[in-house]
C-alpha cells in the first residue's frame, strides 16, 4: 500500500510538471516568429528608406533640369527676337545682293555682245583673207587665236640668211597683205619678226633682238611703199623667245624664222566700243 502511493505521487508530480513545459516552447515559438517578423520588417524599412534616398535625388535632379530648361527657354525666346531681327536685315542685304548679281550679269552680257561683235569682224576678216585675197602658199599661215588673225609667213620667203632686207619675190607676198590691211582701216597691223635660237652679229646687228625689230621695220616700209596706212603698223620683234617648235634640227630652226602679220582691232576702238556699252547699260 505504501508502495503504491508513493507511485501515486510521483505519477501526479510528473503530470503537474508537463503543463508548464509546453507553454515554454509555445512562448518560445512564438518569441522566434516576432524576431522573424521583426528581421522581415527591419530589412523592408531598409528598402523603402533606400528607396526615398533614390527618389529625393532624383526629385532634386529634375529640380536641376527643369531650372536648366527654364533659362535655356528665356534664351531661346530672347534669340528668337533677335532673329526676328537678323533675319529682316538678311533679307534686306539678300535683296540688294541679287540686285547687285543681276546688274553684273547684265554687264557681263553686255561685255560678252561687244565681244562677239569683235569676234564677227575677226571672222570676217579670216574670211577675206582666204577667199578674197588668194593667199595660198604652204609657207603662209592664216590662223585665229583668242580672237586675232595671225599670218605667218616663212622668212624664207622674205629675207635671205641673217640678212633683214626684203627680197624681190616677197613684194608679191607683201602686196596681197597690204590689200587686207588697207583694206580693214579700223585695224591694226602688228609686224612681228621671230628668229632662231641660234645666236646671231654682224657687227651693225648685236643679236637676235636687233635682227627680229630690224626684220620687222623692213616689212613695214615695204607695206607704206605697197600704201598702207602708217598709224596702222606696229614694229615688234620676239628674237627667238616664242618658237613654234624645237631649236634641234635645222627643218625645226628654219621653222621658227617667220615674220608674222598680226591683224586686230584697234585696241582704243575696242575699249571705246566696251565703254559705249557699258554707258548704254548704266543709262537703263
């Protein structure tokens, strides 16, 4: 009997003390669900506070930008006054400018009519010589160049070997230029004597210089004797500084001794026929 109370109270102590053990561990299980929550929330604290940092400087960013804006808006309306302004006095200066380029290309036109009226009478005129003249000889040339009506006529023609007078047989030549020449009054002659390279003296001739002029002067009295006006002659020797080829063989040297005719306008007539023109457009 006493052994089974003894059982008894050991049994009841041993109940009495299971009671209090499980609401330890639900206390304890319930402590570590707040700690969790409490961790959770502290890290979403974190977050959103992070994330204000982020929005305040990006506020404070387009706070900039917007102060940025504003200024670059008050320039922009006050250079498009100034615009406004440049561009009236632009087109102003841009009219006057095509003003100034259309009275230019009038006046070039009326240059390029002038031009063309000289170049008609130089066309003419290398007609006359060909056909009207007769000049047809392989050691005669009738070329134009830039406007002019060069004759070029082989020295063989007219001078005998380092001589400057004028040989019998050349006063045929001679007299169907000086149809040309006195038949254009409003034209001037150019007589221009070429030599070789080949250096030249005698003793009254110094060198080629003198021998060209001298050759030049020659074919001139020829001309007054043949009835050319004198106001239309001009003298001019080249000595041997615009040769037509090579100074190496003596087909080539003989090549270059030529006296050349050049026929042109009278360089005043010329100039006075541009200035009548240019007077006419300045009238308009």
């Amino acid at each position: 009997m006493k052994k089974l109370c003894t059982l008894g109270l050991m049994s009841a102590l041993i109940l009495s003390s299971c009671g209090p053990n499980k609401e330890l561990l639900a206390a304890q299980e319930e402590l570590k669900q707040t700690k969790d929550l409490l961790n959770t929330t502290a890290l979403k604290l974190n977050v959103c506070l992070s994330d204000k940092a982020a929005a305040d400087a990006s506020l404070s960013a387009l706070r900039e930008q917007l102060k940025d804006l504003r200024k670059t808006n008050d320039a922009l309306f006050s250079s498009t006054k100034d615009m406004t302004v440049l561009t009236t006095k632009g087109a102003e200066n841009l009219e006057k400018t095509l003003e100034s380029l259309k009275e230019r290309d009038l006046k070039i036109s009326r240059l390029q009519d002038a031009v063309s009226k000289k170049d008609s009478v130089t066309l003419a005129l290398i007609s006359s010589l060909k056909k009207s003249v007769g000049i047809d000889d392989p050691d005669i040339e009738i070329n134009v160049e830039k406007g002019v009506v060069f004759i070029s006529i082989s020295d063989k023609l007219l001078f005998k070997s380092g001589s400057y007078v004028v040989t019998e047989k050349a006063k045929t030549v001679l007299g169907k230029v000086a149809k040309v020449i006195s038949d254009k009054p409003d034209f001037e002659a150019m007589i221009e004597g070429h030599t070789d390279s080949r250096t030249f003296s005698d003793g009254v001739l110094l060198d080629n210089w003198d021998l060209s002029v001298k050759r030049s002067t020659s074919i001139i009295r020829e001309l007054e004797k043949l009835g050319v006006n004198s106001a239309q002659l001009i003298a001019a020797g080249r000595s041997s500084f615009v040769p037509l080829v090579d100074n190496e063989t003596a087909e080539n040297r003989a090549k270059n001794r030529r006296t050349r005719v050049v026929v042109m306008p009278k360089i005043d007539q010329f100039y006075d026929m541009i200035e009548k023109e240019m007077k006419q457009l300045s009238g308009q």
